[in-house]
C-alpha cells in the first residue's frame, strides 16, 4: 500500500511540496514557512492513505468486474476494444473507473491477460477448440487470483458462430455480456447474467415467430434457422438442399435488437435466447443431428452458447464467402487441456 500511495498523485503532490518546505519556503513565508508546508505535505498524503484504503478495501472484498475481450476474424485492435470495454464498466459503476490500472496494481492482472485475438481459419477445428481451451486456461487462474470473486464482462466480436462454442465455457459463471455497436461507436451492455433465466421453460414466445416445417419424420436430421438480424437467413442454400425438417425463429422485430437500458432491464436478449433454447431442446429427442443457421448478434451468439453447452450433436455454421460453413459441433468442444 505505501508504494501504491507514494507513487499516486497524492503521493507525488505531497513530495513535491515537502520538498519545496525544505528549499524555499522559511524564504517566502518566514521562519514557520517549513512548518507550515510539511503539515499540508502530510496532510495530502494522509487523504491519498484514505482513498488507497478504501480502494484497497473494495478490492479486496467486493466482487470484481473483469473484462474480457474476444475477437475473431475482426480487423479492429483488440487494445482499443478492451479500453473501450474498461471505460464502459466504469461508466455502469464509477468505483471500478481505470479498473485495468487496479487490476494491474492490486492483482498482477494485465490488459494483456484479458484480451484474446484468433486470427487462425475458424474451420480447424483443433486449431480453435486450443484458443478456447487457452481462454478457459486464463480465466481459470484470474478466478483464482481473485479468491473466485470474478465476475466476467465480456465483449466478442465478430462471428456468432464461433460465440456459441465460446458460451459453453461460462456456463457456471456470472458474466455480464456486452455488444459493440457499430452505429454509435460504443460498446452496451446487453445482459446482466444473474440466473440460469435463458434455460427456464416456456411456452409463451413473445419474441419470435415460430414456423415449423416437418416433412420427414424418419429423418433424424434438423435445420434450425435464427433470423434476428437484418441480414436474412437462406434455408434454400444449395448446402442446405438435403433437409427436409425445417425450423424457421423469426424475431417479431425489425431489425436488429435494441441496446438501451430498458432493454438491459427487462431481459429483452435474455428472453430471446430462452425461446430459441426452447425450440432445441423441444425438438433435440426426435432429431438427435441438428445443424444452426443464423443471422444475429455476437452476443445473442455467446449466450446460446451457455444454454447449449456442449453436449448435444449440433453443427453450428456460419456464412461465409457466399454459402454456409460448419464451424464447429458442440460434442467435439473441450474446453480443458
């Protein structure tokens, strides 16, 4: 704590003017001039002792926010991400305002810890379950730094897909889940993950239109179609031409979903997750081979991940280059080395 408080700003204020008590001040203010300036030295550094402790003490005991941000296949410096992340944390909750600088200070946690980038083919797989099985690796020892006070905040960009085999790996943590928005420059948080809420049952879709094609009950194979986004989801890929059971989500809005804190509030992307959920796991005792496609968020994406996990055969693919690819399936993710 001493060298935490010397080396702030209080710290260096409080030296600067001992050291100006010591040299010139008996010459500017008489011989009490010394005096005077040693007793404002240590008052300054009395309040930076004050303000170390009670940072010292949220630290210490409060749960802490981490940020963690992932990105693949995205052209945008994960460092600027991870700042803006750090300064929309602080936004939420001022105590944790330059949280990386605390991180860093408190814990021996460094942005670079915290920030992942996979520039790798997303369709090797070995290739990728070793990223995931790296992130898993890290956030395992931040846990463990922190006395398993963690509590995640994560910004992943850019391909659902991908953020689906991602989710799998928070399954069992509490994480808050952030989306960049291109349009305002920012990064909003869209969900404030307290409960296993995207895995409840229910029966009442609000927030989807559900159109159910099945023209082959003998077929163990199952497309499911998630159109969120603005751009469409296209069951009539050539790729796709073989599937004859068909479910189509069409989210009842138009457009993408919205990031405002009304929406944060109300478990507006939560429940759209709880639906989809739904969906599969209506349907995944009759059609053991299921294959998602999908048009939305990176977030929603991470957030499917953590209803799925990764037990069920589900090929999770992504379009990409003008068709749909298999990223990757469920079963085959190991997230431990």
């Amino acid at each position: 704590m001493l060298a935490r408080v010397f080396s702030g700003s209080h710290g260096v204020v409080a030296t600067t003017i001992a050291g100006f008590g010591g040299l010139f001040a008996d010459a500017f203010f008489g011989k009490n001039g010394f005096v005077v300036t040693l007793v404002i030295a240590l008052f300054i550094l009395l309040l930076g002792f004050v303000k170390e402790w009670k940072t010292s003490s949220l630290y210490m005991k409060e749960t802490i926010p981490i940020p963690i941000v992932i990105s693949v296949d995205d052209n945008t410096p994960v460092h600027l991400l991870f700042h803006s992340l750090v300064k929309s944390i602080g936004k939420y909750d001022k105590r944790f305002t330059k949280l990386d600088k605390k991180l860093e200070a408190y814990f021996h946690i460094s942005s670079r810890m915290l920030t992942f980038k996979y520039d790798g083919d997303m369709y090797d797989n070995a290739r990728l379950i070793s990223f995931l099985q790296i992130i898993r690796y890290v956030l395992n020892d931040v846990q463990s730094r922190l006395e398993h006070k963690a509590e995640f905040h994560l910004l992943y960009l850019r391909r659902p897909a991908i953020g689906v085999a991602l989710g799998g790996m928070f399954r069992t943590d509490g994480i808050v889940v952030y989306q960049n928005n291109d349009y305002s420059n920012t990064v909003d948080r869209v969900a404030n993950i307290r409960s296993r809420k995207y895995k409840e049952h229910t029966t009442h879709f609000q927030h989807f239109d559900v159109d159910v094609s099945l023209n082959d009950t003998n077929d163990s194979k199952l497309l499911i179609a998630i159109q969120i986004s603005s751009h469409k989801v296209s069951t009539n890929d050539p790729v796709l031409e073989g599937y004859e059971n068909i479910i189509t989500l069409l989210s009842k809005r138009n457009g993408t979903l919205p990031t405002d804190n009304e929406s944060l509030q109300s478990d507006l992307w939560v429940e759209h997750v709880q639906e989809i959920y739904n969906v599969i796991n209506t349907y995944k005792g009759e059609y053991p081979e299921m294959t998602l496609i999908h048009s939305m968020p990176e977030a929603i994406g991470v957030m499917l991940g953590m209803a799925l996990e990764n037990y069920w055969d589900i090929d999770v693919c992504q379009y990409d280059q003008g068709s749909y690819r298999t990223v990757i399936n469920l079963k085959n993710i190991k997230y431990y080395f």
